[in-house]
C-alpha cells in the first residue's frame, strides 16, 4: 500500500514539474518570438554592463594585462578596470553573441532558480511529502523573478548553493556539494552577493560552534574554499585595490555623506519600502501576495505556540538588515560609513541582494503552516501560488519597459552604420561624445568615445573628464553632486537635464551647449552624436554635418563637427 502512495506521489510531483518547465518556456518566449523586438532593461544594463563584455571580446583584450588600455572605451581605460575574463557571462558572449549570449543567460538564470529552490524546499525546508505544489509552485515564482541580469547567479544561485552547504553541515560529503560551491564565485558578484554570502556562512559556523557546540570542518572547508575562489575569480578586483599601489580609482572620491541626504524619519521610509517594494537590483515583488501571507503565517504559529526558531531567524534578518538599509541613507550616519567605505570601498548595505532568497523560503514556510493549521489551507495555498505567479508574469521585463525601446530601436545599429559610412574613416582615428542618449550606444556600434559608464575608472581621468563639462556643472548644483561625488557616469551633463533617453521627433533644442571644446580637441574628440538639436548660431563651436533617421532607431541623431 505503502509503495502504491509513493508511486502516486512522484507521478504528482513530476507532472507538477513538466508543468513549471512549460510556464518557465512561456515566459521566455517573448525573447524568443520577437527577437530583438523585444524590451529590455535600459537602466545599469544596456547602458552599462552589456557594452562591457562586447568591448571586451570586439578589442581582443580579454586576457589582457590588468593595465592594457581598451582605448575604445572612455578615452582609454585599463583592462582591470572591466570584469573579469573568469566569468560565465563572458563566455556567453563569446559562444553566442550579445543578444543570444542575453536570453541564454534569463534562461538559465530561471531554471537555476527553479531547480535550486525545488531542491532546497524538498530536502531541507519542507521535507514533507504532501507539499509538492507549494515546494515547485514557491521555486518557480522565485526563478521567474526579474533578476538583474549581469548579476549572473548572485541571486538565483543562493538556493543551489544553500542547498549544497546544508548538505555538508549534515555530513554529506557527495561531489555535487563541492561543485556547487566552485561554480558560485565564477558566476556571481563578490561585493554585491559574495561577501555578505560568505559572512552568513561564517555565522551558521559560530552557531554551530557556540549552540550546538560542534565545529563542523566541512562548513570551515566550504567558507576557504568559497573565498578562495573569489580571488581566483575576482582576481582583477584585488589586483587593482590591494596590489597595485599606483592605480587610484575614482571610488576613492566617493562620498557617502553627500550622497545620504534624507532625514532619520525618511531614512525609516526607505526601510520600509525596502522591506515592501525590494531593491531594483535585486527584486522579490513581496508587497501584494507574499507579506500578507507571511502575516498570516506568523499568527497561525503564536496562536499554536509553534514558533519555530528558523522562521524567526529569517524575519529578524529581512527587518534587520532593511532597518540597514535605511539607516545607511541617514545623513547622521554618514561619516560611519564613510570611514567604512575608505577602509572598503564597496556598499554595506547590500544584504539586500539576499533578500528575494529569504522572502521565499519565508513564503514557502507560510504556505505550510496555511496548509497545516487551516481547514481551507490546500486551497488558500493554491490562490496564493497562482496570484502571486501572476504577479511575478507580470513583471517581465518586457512589459515593464514596453514604454522604453526596444533592443534594436536603442542600438540601432542601421542607423550607425549610416553613420560610418558618412564619415568614412577608420574608428580609432577620432573620438566620439553623445549628448541625450546613452555612450553605450556608440560602444556598442564600434566608436571610440570619451564618455562612458563605468564601476570603476582612474581617478585621474574623472578629473580630467570633468574640465570638459565644469561649465555646465557649475550651471546645475544636483548634477554637479551626482558627478563630484559618484561619478561612475562619465556622461555629457548638461544644465538643461535633458537625461539620456531623447527619443526620436523630439522637440527638445540646446541652446547653451558650455563644454571646454579645447579641452575635447586635445582628446581627439571631433564629433558629437546628439538626440537632440543644439542651436548652433549660440553655439558656433558645432557645425551640424548630418541628420540621420531610422525606423528601426529610437533616436534621431544628429552629427556635429566641432570646429
């Protein structure tokens, strides 16, 4: 009778899973269908690390000397100040080119996720055997989330890898384990996940050691081995902050006083739209379905007195580290982080990048106390499942951005071929700027340009950088802070804040265009690519040499000469 039930239950579970892979297939296949037609996140991807790894591969300096410069890129930037060449998403690239390298990664991404979070649930969070649907239904919202992309899996990993270090503190000392913990730090990011991964193990290690009295070598492996390999990994990080002492990086003039301007009240709201909305990086859509449920969650335990010491564990870490969060936006706290970023120069408040991983093994322990307290519950589970995955669809990022161009409309790459064709020399011989649109843009197509987006660039040609555009800064006190004190964008700012994103019949005209054109002659700067007029009888410095337009392109460009 025993093994008749078994039989029916993984017959359930499987048709259960064949289910999640076609959902899985139908949310990718807007990539599939339309190609590049289809809308992609702009914000810290197109116009940031998507160029980077196509510069990369098209300047064949992947595995360049750390300070090589890819002249193609700001002027000439070192080959260390670009990711790593021991990297997947690089490979990616490599394999399949940049928009194919793209919707492979969302793909994996998800079935990572998937897959991960499945096996965590089963083994080691809801061992139950009636709790299928709640086990595949949590995994697949938590793989269907809109990740940031270039984050590789420093999100959708964390399941896989929680997987594989509960596996070891329980003695399992399979194969499988080890990989999982090798292939983490090669595809994910050390100062946005890595480093608070590998303090959460550390404190499982204390908590071992001064609660259950018992140091568990393999944990102690686990962490070496992790940290090692972030190094190896990462080595090109450690390379130009720790080993060569003549680079100096424009973080160095980061300050987090300047930028953490809100008021302790407002730095309270920040916390708490963390802990509602989640971060844009690192997205968890817990606001309409899952707290509710957590909610209900947590009354149904003190009401039966169970509160377990792990969905407690998993509360105070989301409250505490939101409170964090907050607090690090506080003007008051700023010179404490401030001392902190200059002895390292990364975000503090980043465990939020582990927060989608923790609201769902939350709302999965939720879902089984609905299940096991409520006479409804097996119902009241699946409406929770089925709103929440609707939810979550409905974030895709091709609806999110359906406002903003599409993939080809905004590399338009017809449209600067055009371009080339016009001017008709080689790239490397002249430099580029852009005003209203991204630099991405003509990195992306093969010019040579002086602006650019960056995680990290020499100090030194910040400055430099910036004696082109100081008269347009002094015009505009938020962008000249936005600069002096970020600076990551080395963009054309203009006092004007036309932004980066002019699409195409605009009506937007510069009239007072106050860049040190002597300063951009002395770079090699002869053109400008703009999405938008300048009046050039107040502005004799630029000759409009051509316009040209696309229906494949979401700008007009506009090409100046300058004089």
């Amino acid at each position: 009778m025993g093994e008749i039930l078994n039989a029916k239950i993984k017959h359930f579970e499987n048709y259960i899973l064949i289910i999640c892979l076609v959902i899985i297939g139908l949310y990718i296949s807007p990539y599939l269908i339309l190609g590049e037609s289809v809308h992609i996140r702009i914000h810290d991807n197109l116009d940031a690390n998507f160029v980077w790894y196509k510069v990369l591969l098209e300047n064949d300096v992947v595995f360049a000397p750390g300070n090589i410069l890819i002249n193609q890129f700001m002027g000439g930037i070192p080959r260390n100040c670009f990711p790593s060449e021991f990297n997947f998403t690089l490979l990616w690239f490599w394999l399949f080119g940049p928009f194919a390298a793209y919707v492979f990664e969302r793909v994996l991404i998800a079935l990572v996720g998937f897959c991960g979070m499945y096996l965590l649930l089963k083994k080691h969070i809801i061992p139950e055997k009636n709790c299928s649907i709640i086990q595949a239904g949590v995994a697949l919202i938590f793989g269907l989330l809109p990740f940031w992309p270039f984050g590789g899996l420093s999100v959708s990993g964390l399941p896989f890898l929680a997987h594989a270090i509960l596996n070891l503190r329980a003695g399992e000392k399979k194969i499988y384990n080890w990989i999982v913990i090798a292939i983490y730090p090669f595809y994910s990011h050390l100062t946005l996940a890595g480093v608070f991964v590998i303090a959460l193990i550390l404190l499982l290690l204390s908590y071992d050691g001064v609660i259950k009295k018992r140091i568990n070598w393999n944990i102690i492996w686990s962490v070496a081995l992790t940290s090692f390999l972030y190094v190896i990994s990462h080595y090109r990080l450690f390379q130009s902050f720790l080993i060569d002492g003549s680079y100096i990086s424009h973080r160095k003039e980061f300050c987090i006083g300047a930028i953490a301007q809100t008021s302790l009240p407002s730095s309270f709201k920040e916390s708490i739209r963390l802990l509602i909305k989640g971060h844009t990086h690192a997205q968890s859509l817990q606001g309409l379905v899952t707290i509710p449920v957590i909610l209900l969650g947590c009354l149904l335990l003190w009401e039966h007195r169970g509160f377990k010491k792990k969905y407690a564990g998993l509360l105070i870490f989301l409250l505490a580290t939101s409170l964090f969060y907050g607090l690090c936006q506080w003007a008051g706290f700023s010179k404490i982080q401030g001392l902190i970023f200059f002895i390292i120069p990364m975000q503090i408040d980043r465990f939020y990048w582990l927060h989608p991983f923790f609201w769902y093994v939350l709302f999965a322990l939720s879902l089984f106390v609905m299940q096991q307290k409520l006479r409804i519950g097996k119902y009241l589970v699946i409406l929770a499942i089925f709103f929440q995955l609707l939810y979550v669809c409905a974030h895709h990022e091709h609806f999110t951005y359906r406002n903003d161009p599409s993939f080809r409309e905004f590399f338009a790459e017809e449209q600067f071929e055009s371009i080339k064709k016009y001017i008709n020399r080689p790239l490397d011989t002249y430099r580029v700027i852009s005003l209203g649109l991204h630099p991405s843009i003509c990195q992306y197509n093969g010019f040579y340009t002086l602006d650019g987006y960056l995680a990290d660039y020499p100090l030194a040609y910040k400055h430099a950088f910036k004696e082109v555009i100081a008269g347009e800064l002094i015009k505009n006190e938020n962008l000249s802070s936005y600069f002096d004190n970020w600076g990551s964008r080395a963009y054309i700012f203009l006092a004007q804040d036309i932004g980066y994103q002019n699409i195409k019949n605009n009506n937007n005209v510069i009239n007072d265009l106050d860049l040190n054109v002597d300063k951009l002659k002395d770079k090699g700067c002869e053109y400008i690519f703009s999405a938008v007029r300048i009046d050039t009888k107040k502005n004799p410095e630029y000759h409009l040499e051509n316009t040209f337009r696309c229906n494949k392109s979401a700008w007009d460009i506009y090409l100046y000469k300058i004089l």
